[in-house]
C-alpha cells in the first residue's frame, strides 16, 4: 500500500468556485494544469475531487477514471487521492460505489460519512475490507478529537483494519468563520495515543491561519495538505497568486 508524501495538494474542494478566485480549477484540464504546477512546487500527491458541466461537486466514476488517466501521463510521479465527500448529498452507499466503480490508490473517507452510526458498521466493514484486499490506501478524516477515539473503537471492533490507518486531521472546519489555529492541533494527537498504533497523519487547516497550522503539524512529524480547498491566503494575509504559490510555501518550510 502507498505511503503517502509530506506534502498534498488539495487545489478545489467541494465548495469553492472561479468567484473565489479565478485559479481555482474546475475543469480536468485545469486541474491536469494545476496539478503539474504543485508538483513542481513541491507536492507528491493530490486531493482530487471533479465537477460537473454546471461546476458543481460529484461522485462520478467516469469523470474520476478520466481525470486519473490525464494525470497519469502528465504527471505520472504524482499520487492521485479521490475523495467520497458527501457535501449533504450523497449517501454512503453512493460514496461506497464510487470507490468499488474507479479502484484508485487512494480514497480520502469521512469517518462520520462513512460510518455515521451503528447502522453503517456493517456495510462500512465490507467496503473497508475491500479497499484492503485492492491495495486502496484510505485516509480516514477526522473533524474533531472526539472522532479519533470513535475510529479507535471502530478499529477495536473489526470495522476498520486496524494495519496502516492513515488520518485527516481538520482543523478549524468548524471553528468560528472557518479559522484554524496551531493549538487545535494538541488534542488530536492527544488523542491518537490511545489508537492501537500510532497512524501516519495528515493536517488540513482552514482560513487565514493554514500556513501557521501546517507548519506546526509538520514539526511534529505529520504531513501537511495544502490548497484553495481550505485556504486561499498566505501566511502574510495576502491572497495566493495560485495553488503552486501555496505549495511552495509550505514546502520551504521544511527545505
């Protein structure tokens, strides 16, 4: 199974559109183009998601095929992580399928879409079973400490193989105006001692406060995720000319 780099690019998101910023890529061929930029800047992996002609998220496996195919040839060292974002739309059966349609080498998964309760264990179980046995490295995401003891149960019962768990950790996704803070780190990693194993870890990090976060996740050994799906500004405040611009910033921080 991949191991996945230091440094991801997460250039779209679910949510965010050309109003935002004009570099943001909607389109394949954008994010094919943004894609080779951030890799040059410093990125061995991308977060992808993938639009439809209104622009609008979707869990398309087709779409999803194409874009992995256009990456492969244009920028094959790149990792290619799809995502089953629900964005209040999509079911988890619906995420499951995506997944079972495309096969990619890697999945990022909402522990609380996914598995949002008891009812989802069981069919939650089979679905992780089978990225296992296809080699798809999952990353679990997590919005709270609170969801790191969830996944460690979930783990302890069998739901989640419990060899190579990889996280998401989110921060200020839900703090006030979607502004992260270095400090929002602490609990998590508090929190994942008490895992079974320690898990190979990742921070995102929204608003203004993005570089400050993953600058602080990295000096504690995690990964960092960068990109105009979380933030669209530099550490001085100052918009980002692009996503490459974002991913070089984050890459010097560790040169």
């Amino acid at each position: 199974m991949i191991v996945l780099p230091r440094i991801m690019v997460a250039p779209n998101g679910a949510r965010r559109g050309k109003a935002d910023h004009p570099a943001l890529p909607v389109t394949i061929p954008e994010t094919v183009e943004t894609a080779m930029a951030c890799h040059a800047a410093g990125a061995g992996a991308i977060h992808a998601h993938v639009r439809d002609t209104e622009g609008r998220h979707v869990l398309d496996a087709g779409l999803y095929r194409e874009l992995i195919a256009e990456l492969a040839r244009a920028v094959p060292e790149m990792i290619v992580q799809i995502t089953t974002e629900a964005v209040g739309r999509f079911t988890p059966a619906e995420q499951r399928a995506v997944v079972d349609e495309v096969g990619p080498v890697a999945v990022s998964v909402a522990l609380r879409e996914m598995v949002a309760d008891a009812g989802e264990e069981a069919e939650g179980a089979r679905f992780y079973a089978r990225c296992r046995e296809r080699d798809i490295a999952v990353q679990h995401i997590l919005y709270e400490p609170g969801e790191v003891a969830r996944l460690g149960r979930l783990i302890a019962v069998g739901v989640i193989p419990r060899d190579a768990v990889s996280v998401l950790y989110v921060l200020g996704r839900y703090a006030a105006d979607q502004e992260s803070d270095p400090a929002d780190l602490a609990g998590f990693v508090a929190a994942a001692s008490d895992l079974p194993a320690a898990p190979e870890w990742m921070v995102c990090a929204f608003g203004h406060g993005e570089t400050a976060a993953l600058a602080a996740a990295l000096k504690a050994g995690g990964k960092a995720r960068v990109g105009f799906e979380n933030s669209l500004w530099n550490a001085d405040g100052s918009l980002a000319r692009d996503n490459a611009e974002r991913v070089a910033a984050i890459a010097a921080l560790h040169d």
